[in-house]
C-alpha cells in the first residue's frame, strides 16, 4: 500500500473558500448582466486600479504595444505559436467529415463545425501568462472560429506589451484590457460594450474559474479547472535535483498548486525533500512556491511500478512528468492525466510555453473524464440524416411506427405511420 512520506497539510480544506469564491462571484456576474459597462469599470477600477477611456486597444494602440516587444522576444513568441499552430493543424486534419449509406437510401452523417464566437481569457495577474494567448487563440483560429475576442488584465498598471503582442500575433480580432470576473462576465453576458460570445475559454484563478463554471450552459467552456498540479513519478533512475525543480517549477504558480512526487525508492523521497528545501532557499519565486509545496505538496513511498500506476491513475494529474527507466512504457500504463511528459528530456515546462500541445488541461482529477483544450473543442460535431427513396422511408417508418407504440409516443407513431401510408408500407396502423 503507499505510503507518504509528505502529506499535504492542507488537502480537503477548500470547501469553505469555495462557498466563498461561489457568493463572490455569482454578485459580480448579476451585476455586470444589470448594469452592463457601468458594472465592468466599477469593477476593473475596484480590483485592477484600472479604468481607461476604452478597455478595448485600437489598432494603433496595438501597434504601439508591439513596437515595444524586443525583436527576439517576437521571434520567440513566432516560434512558439508555429509549433502550436502546427500541432492544431494535424489535429484538425484528422478530424474528417462522414457521410455514409448505413442501409439501402439512408445516408448518414456528420460535420464538424466551428464555433461562431469565441472569448479568451489570458490571464495576467501575478505573472504575464503570454503562452495562454497562443494556447486559447491560436488554437480557435486553426478551428475556424469566426470571431475571437480575447481579454487580459492590467499588469503593473497598464496593457503588457508581450501578452499583447501574443494576443495580436495569434490572431484576436479584438483585445481587451480587462482582467479578472469582470471580463468572464463581460465576454458571456454581453453589455453595451461588449457583444456575448458562443464559448469561453482560457485559465485563470480560483474567481475567474468559477465565473466560467456559473456561465457554463449560457456559453460553452473549455472545462473547469482549480489550481495546476504536477505529479512526479520517478524510479530509483531519477535524481533529486531535477525532482525537486520540476515540482518547484509547477508549484510557484500559486499557494493552492499541489506537487506530488510517488516513487519506489526511499531514498529519492528523502533527497528530494533536501533537495527542495534548498532550492526554495534560492528560487525567486520561493514566496508562492514555498507555500504551495508546503501546503499541498506530497512525497509518496509505492512497492513497484505497478502500484505507481495505480496511484498515478486514482490521482488522475493535470500534468504527469515520468522520470523512469524505458518511459514510454508508461504510455500503456497510465490513463488518467492531463499531459504526460516521458523522460528525463522533457518537463513541464516545454508543454506550458512552447513545445506544441496545449497547456489548458483538466484538474482536481477531471482528468478520469476530460482531456484538455485543443482544436476539437472549439468544434460541434453535428450530425444529419437524408432518406433518399419512398421504399427506404417506408422500411424504416415500419419499424419507428412499433416503437413508438411500445413508448406510447403517439404523435410520434403517426410522423412514421405518415410516411408508410404514402410511401408504400405494408404493416402501417393508424
């Protein structure tokens, strides 16, 4: 049975402070959907000391912000939307259109349409989340989207030159400088500013999370996401160096993000514990992930691999890094995650910013359900349905005609009894 070396001191204590995101949130959405653009400025200037003649940049403003980016920085930014780009688009590929003759003059199928407007949030508020620009946009833009509005805070007090740039060099049609519910809210409601979209997508904190959930059925979502989360599976072949970083890596994102490492050696247990007290000591970013791996962090002691693989499915990870011997083993292993990241040579990290798949991902175990954004959710696989000849609409009306009977669906029987007495079924009752 595993055993924890470290367990999360404060795991299963959120139930109180989402009552409290709950109440918070659904006030601030009632009010933007009453009061409109009145709501939002109040709003904006109340959380983000921040209300501009206009929340929405101009093209020249845009252009301005841009001009602001090093050239490096716009190269890099290039790069990292050509490999999600590239990776979208083989995904798009491989979702084909169907029609088929299922029976004699029954012709079935379906297409997969795109979404006609679609809201990103990129969030912004501790650190500048660049890469959620290309994560969101670039990705509803490979789909077909034929709108894409797209929303981020203030940083340090106005737009942040480098998630702009992202935002326009991934093909936003508008871009606003909002943040937070007030700009979830904004997005799916509509006010006189702002005209409401067909899906949301996009991280964000515990209140913007929870302003998609509130939305959901009014405006599609991506899906429901809390904290990120990085689980760690390392065999007696790892090291505690790149153990410990790859979960501080994951960890500074907030106080709340759990980092979990199972392993079948006790003695990696032990040093990476060390090994992130030291380096916690030194990180930057030691205020937020200090906490987090103190809170929520965990360092779990299995027999074998195969019980590794069974805590690893029951934890059912947002991101699942495998520091193992012969990691793509673990592909047959492990079906419950988010991301998996095989080997030494890769982390997070290359999934979050720029390797090519998405880094929107489910969690709080989500992840036994869902997997995460890409092309196909900004797509409604529809279906239709043509009966081409009287005798195929008759041999079918037969058949619909007695099963509607079993269900007492009257006026459904007579829309197939209609077809038989006109098309030349033998078996019809009235």
């Amino acid at each position: 049975m595993p055993r924890h070396i470290k367990t999360a001191a404060l795991a299963g204590t959120e139930d109180e402070a989402d009552a409290k995101t709950r109440a918070a949130v659904e006030g601030i959405i009632a009010d933007v959907r009453t009061r409109g653009d009145a709501a939002v400025r109040e709003l904006s200037e109340r959380f983000d000391n921040w209300s501009p003649p206009s929340f929405r940049l101009s093209p020249a403003e845009i252009e301005d912000l841009v001009a602001k980016v090093s050239p490096q920085t716009v190269a890099d930014i290039e790069f990292a939307q050509a490999q999600i780009r590239n990776f979208a688009e083989i995904q798009r590929a491989a979702m084909k259109d169907v029609e088929v003759e299922t029976l004699p003059g029954v012709v079935l199928g379906h297409r997969h349409i795109p979404v006609g407007k679609v809201g990103c949030y990129v969030p912004g508020g501790r650190y500048p989340m660049v890469a959620s620009a290309h994560m969101s946009i670039v990705t509803a833009k490979v789909a077909g989207v034929g709108h894409i509005a797209a929303c981020t805070p203030p940083n340090r007090g106005g737009p942040h030159p480098e998630t702009i740039a992202a935002m326009h060099l991934g093909g936003a049609d508008e871009i606003y400088v909002l943040g937070g519910v007030q700009a979830v809210a904004a997005m799916g409601v509509g006010t006189e500013t702002f005209r409401p979209v067909d899906m949301l997508v996009g991280p964000g904190n515990a209140y913007v999370a929870e302003a998609k959930r509130q939305l959901y059925g009014k405006v599609g979502i991506d899906l429901f996401a809390g904290p990120t989360e990085i689980l760690v599976i390392a065999d007696d072949s790892a090291d505690a160096e790149m153990c410990a970083t790859d979960l501080l890596g994951q960890a500074e994102h907030g106080p709340t993000s759990p980092a979990i490492l199972l392993t079948t050696s006790e003695k990696l247990a032990r040093d990476t514990i060390e090994e992130v007290a030291r380096q916690l000591a030194v990180l930057r970013t030691a205020d937020v992930a200090g906490v987090a791996w103190r809170d929520y962090g965990e360092v779990i002691l299995c027999a074998d691999e195969g019980e590794m693989a069974a805590e690893a499915n029951r934890i059912a990870a947002e991101h699942v890094e495998v520091l193992c011997r012969k990691p793509r083993r673990w592909l047959d292993r492990l079906n419950n995650y988010g991301a998996l990241f095989l080997g030494p040579e890769t982390n997070v990290s290359y999934g979050d910013k720029v390797i090519g798949t998405n880094h929107t991902l489910p969690t709080k175990g989500a992840a036994r359900y869902t997997g995460g954004l890409w092309v196909g959710k900004f797509l409604k696989t529809c279906t239709y349905q043509e009966v081409k000849t009287p005798e195929a609409s008759a041999m079918i009306g037969e058949y619909c005609s007695r099963l509607c009977a079993i269900e007492r669906f009257w006026g459904h029987k007579e829309q197939a009894d209609l077809r038989v007495r006109r098309y030349g079924g033998k078996n019809a009752t009235g």
